[in-house]
C-alpha cells in the first residue's frame, strides 16, 4: 500500500492511498504545540481499514511522526504564489 499526501491549504491535506483519497490529514489548534491528526473519511469495519489504521483516528504531535507511521508517503506542497490584487 502506498499512500501520499496532497496539501490542500497549511495545515490541511487529503490522504490518498495508491492514488485515491481515502482521508484528511490536518493540524490541530491555532498555537504551539500542535498535534496531528490522520482521519479515514468512511467509517469501515475494523478488519476492512487500511493498515495502519485501528481506528477511524489517530492522533500525533508532530506531523513527521504522523507520516513516519503511514510509511513516510510522498508529500505534495501547495507552492501557488500569491496573486496580485
């Protein structure tokens, strides 16, 4: 299984499993320390979840460690520049 990350927005990506949004993943809080969370968007059974996945969430203090546990995925940032007024 291979998943991906795609940034939406900071803070904020849709999790893609071999290509296929299966979840979010987004930061939590307005302040420091921030924790992560990485949520599936379907409530499946527990034995149909994808690995690593035990719960329909899972939270973690660092995003590095949030992808550490999906594997290390490929991560694409949102690099758009700011428009002109």
């Amino acid at each position: 299984m291979t998943y991906s990350l795609t940034q939406l927005a900071p803070g904020a990506y849709d999790l893609l499993l071999n290509g296929e949004i299966i979840g979010s993943v987004v930061r939590n809080g307005s302040r420091q320390p921030y924790t992560w969370t990485a949520e599936l968007l379907v409530n499946l059974p527990q034995n149909k979840r994808p690995a690593p996945f035990k719960g329909i969430e899972h939270d973690f203090p660092t995003l590095e460690e949030l992808c550490a546990w999906l594997g290390n995925p490929q991560v694409k940032v949102n690099r758009r520049e700011s428009e002109p007024i």
